[in-house]
C-alpha cells in the first residue's frame, strides 16, 4: 500500500490505524509464524457475490447527489440513526447546494461537504468547516461504528477529526466521503485486520497496562522493546480477535479482492449508506486532476442533494 492511501484526510481521516502503522508488515505467507499456510490469504472459487445488493438494500432511503460531473444515488442504511436523519435533513435544508467535493484522492475515496467550500477561492485551504449550533460551536455527530457494515467500493461515511482529539470518534456535522478504493489482496487485507486487532486489543480497558508500555515505546522510540511486546501480545491478540469475530465474511473478502474499496477504515470510522447508482459519477469524479491538497484542479459542485420519494 503506497503511503498516498495512508495519507491523513484533512478534518476527517486523521489518525488512521496510529497503532496499525506502527506494527510490522505481514506478508500474508505465515500464519503467527508458526510456519503453517494462513487459509485467509487462500484465493477462493466461485462466482462473486452481487454488489451493492439491491434486494439487502430495497426499501432504505435514497437520496440523489447531483454533480457537475453527473449523478449518483446513495441508500442509507437504518443500523445508523442519527447519521440518517441528519444527512436526510442538511439535503432537505440545501445545504450541500453548490459546495465542492474538496479531497479526491484517486483509489481512495472522494470527500466534500464543507460548508466553507462554497465559493471558495482555487488557493483556500478547505476540510475544516462544518454547521454549528447557537453557540458557534461546531455539530457533531455520535459515532455509530457497525462491524458489518464495510469501505466496500461505493460506501458513503462519515469524515471526522483524529482520535487525539477526537477519541469518541464523533462525526463531522455534515462532511461525509464515498469510497473509490482499489482491489486489495489477500495479504493486505490479512495485515489489515491484524493491525486492528490489536489497536482494539490495546484500547481495550483490560489492557491499559499494554497500552501504557505502548505509549512509552513510541514515545522513546523503542523499536526493540515494541518488538518484544508485539511478540508477548500476539496469542492474546488472537484469542481477541477470535472473541470479537473481527475476521471479514467470505463474501466480503471476496468483494475487497476483486472490486476493491479501503478496508484500512473499516471499524474507525461511521459508514451510513451505499452508492447504488452512479458509479461511473464516481469514477469521473476520481480521475479528475488535482492541485495541492488534492483538491480537484477544475472545482466538482455539488448542485443539490434531494431526498428521493
């Protein structure tokens, strides 16, 4: 994975796996270095599932998002409220008339939804902004983190500050991002759900003692000392991800391997709905050209975004 991908997304995907980034690389060959073949990194046969799945998603709400660039259609998903209702209400409200898809960042994802990209100038540093409430203080959306609910090609989600100030992972109030991805291999995915593993395994609270010595090692540097501790965790971690049942379904490592998305994201970051149709508007909307801060060269408009009946 090249770092443009693991690059931080302004107000939004910062800290991405900040422990993940930190863990040794796993080339998919071993399995916890017991020699034996890892069967998560064997390719499968038969036929790929159907994606989006327009009979699992019949019956949601859908809005359309018309662009300069042609339209799309996203379904929102039911198991995230209050990031439903308040996508359902800011296209209701017009907000997104005429604000920009500010970030595209090609193989990854396309970001827009600030208000301050309305009418912003080519050299404006955009991906701050947000509504705000009475007070001036921005909205924010309580995190509603679904462990089936994946950064498969075409998911709609939430952007959002960093875990350092942000450790709830509340959403932003009203940027949201649409996932362009790219086909992962097994052995990526593999390193993946590894690395999240044992962020959680860390964050855990019955193993602040880890996270502790974590700190201090990355705070020292201490490759070594990280290294020994990664070895003493490892059966805890697999025991860990076992209980919580964080490998992918078949069907969605299928889906990762051959049509792609950006599973590094997934269980960070609150995915509320899916593109149905318009894919092709996502596709143009990625090859575009971009200027500093991937912003795209020649401005992507929103026009409106209207809540379909």
């Amino acid at each position: 994975m090249t770092k443009k991908y693991m690059q931080l997304l302004r107000f939004s995907l910062v800290g991405m796996l900040a422990i993940g980034l930190l863990l040794p690389a796993c080339t998919g060959k071993k399995k916890y270095g017991t020699g034996e073949p890892d069967p998560a990194v064997v390719k499968p046969s038969g036929p790929l599932p159907v994606w989006p799945d327009t009979n699992a998603l019949k019956g949601l709400t859908r809005v359309k998002i018309e662009t300069t660039l042609g339209s799309m259609v996203v379904a929102l998903y039911n198991q995230t409220p209050k990031h439903k209702e308040n996508f359902i209400r800011l296209a209701k409200n017009n907000f997104y008339n005429d604000l920009l898809f500010h970030r595209v960042i090609s193989g990854f994802m396309i970001q827009g939804g600030d208000p301050d990209s309305k009418n912003a100038a080519p050299d404006k540093s955009l991906g701050q902004g947000g509504p705000k409430d009475s007070k001036g203080e921005f909205i924010r959306v309580p995190a509603e983190i679904v462990d089936t609910l994946y950064h498969l090609r075409g998911a709609l989600a939430a952007a959002r500050q960093g875990d350092e100030v942000n450790p709830d992972k509340l959403s932003s109030g009203s940027q949201f991002y649409i996932v362009s991805g790219r086909p992962i291999d097994r052995p990526q995915l593999e390193e993946f759900r590894r690395n999240i593993s044992t962020t959680r395994f860390l964050n855990d609270s019955a193993n602040d003692s880890y996270q502790v010595r974590f700190q201090m090692y990355k705070q020292s540097g201490d490759q070594a000392a990280f290294a020994r501790m990664m070895a003493e965790i490892e059966p805890q971690v697999r025991k860990f991800r076992q209980e919580r049942k964080l490998d992918y379904p078949e069907w969605v490592q299928r889906l990762y391997e051959q049509q792609g998305g950006s599973p590094m994201l997934d269980g960070d970051y609150t995915v509320f709905g899916q593109l149905v149709e318009g894919f092709e508007t996502l596709d143009r909307i990625s090859a575009v050209e971009k200027s500093k801060n991937d912003r795209p060269a020649s401005d992507v408009k929103i026009i409106r975004c209207t809540v379909l009946p």
